[in-house]
C-alpha cells in the first residue's frame, strides 16, 4: 500500500511529459502611452505613426516556413483624422470579402476588455507570399480581430496574424493579450 501512495505523489509531482515550459511575460506600453499589454518575452514591439493614426506592432515568432510571423496590430482610431470611419462602419469594412482575395469572415462575439465591451470575430484568408518576390507561396492565414471603443468615437483594432496551421496554438495566447489590454 504505502508503495502505491509513494508511486502516486511521483506521477503527482513529475513534471508532464510534453509539457510546455512556462512563457514569461513583459509589460509593455508604446512611446504614446496610449495603452498598455502583457507582451509574450522576445517578441519585438514597436510603434509608428500615420496619417491615419498611430499603430503599434508586435512581431512574434517565425512560422516553420519561414513565410509569416506571427504578430499583433493595435491601431488607434480617432476623429479628425484623414479616412477616419466610425467604428461600425469601420467593422463592416473589415468584415467585408476582398475580391483578390480567398477570405471567409466568422460570427461576431462581444467580449469586456478593460471592462469595456467588445466586438471580436475571426478572419480566414489565403495569400501570396512573399505579394511582391519569387519565390512565393500560397499561405492560410488566420486573424483574430478585436474592435475596442476609447472614447466617444475613438476605438481600437486589434489583430492577432497567424497561419491556419498554428492559429489553435495561439487563440489562448490571444485570450490572454486581451485580458492584461488597458487603455490610457
């Protein structure tokens, strides 16, 4: 008996085989300050403004090909700015099928992020990659999209990329992103 109980509390405490080693995470807020998130360690984030608004980028690990990395876009919209569309004319745009492209749009979910409500759904597409060299290849590519309001009129998009391959293996990793997201 008591070498049952000493087999068990091994197999309790040996780590799983297969297991995956504990991520460490970063915060992380952009030089704008406009928000700040919990950044998987290694993955390079930087910030760049536009025209249209500022967007910040986050660049995670190289897909098996090589042809897609996978990553994070946060856009902030505001109004006043050149091409700025309210933020459910703006999801319709994001929703809609792009002629060049193989694009299936999934169900809209409302999620509280910051404790704020929000609109997610996902986008599968196909593409040519690397668009403007050769060699290329076809890439299935999966988005996870957040529509985020900051204000009266002001809102957030934000994308997580990854390949249709490895997309299960991020969509924890999105839930995640999404609950350390605060706004300013």
């Amino acid at each position: 008996m008591n070498k049952i109980i000493a087999f068990l509390i091994l197999i309790l405490l040996a780590p799983a085989a297969g297991a995956k080693p504990k991520r460490n995470y970063i915060r992380y807020s952009p030089p704008s300050g406009s928000f700040s998130v919990e950044i998987p360690e290694g993955w390079v984030p930087f910030e760049e403004e536009s025209p249209r608004g500022t967007a910040t980028h986050i660049i995670g690990p190289a897909e098996a090909s090589g042809a897609w990395r996978a990553s994070y876009h946060v856009h902030y919209f505001e109004k006043g700015k050149p091409g700025f569309l309210p933020a459910k004319a703006a999801m319709r745009v994001f929703r809609n099928r792009d002629k060049g492209i193989d694009r299936e749009v999934g169900q809209m979910t409302t999620w509280r992020v910051d404790k704020k409500p929000a609109k997610m759904f996902q986008v599968r597409e196909k593409r040519i990659l690397p668009a403007n060299r050769l060699p290329a290849e076809r890439v299935s590519l999966h988005h996870f999209y957040m529509f985020l309001p900051a204000g009266r009129t002001e809102y957030y998009v934000i994308k997580l990329s990854t390949t249709e391959k490895t997309f299960l293996n991020y969509r924890a990793e999105f839930r995640r992103f999404m609950s350390t997201f605060k706004t300013r």
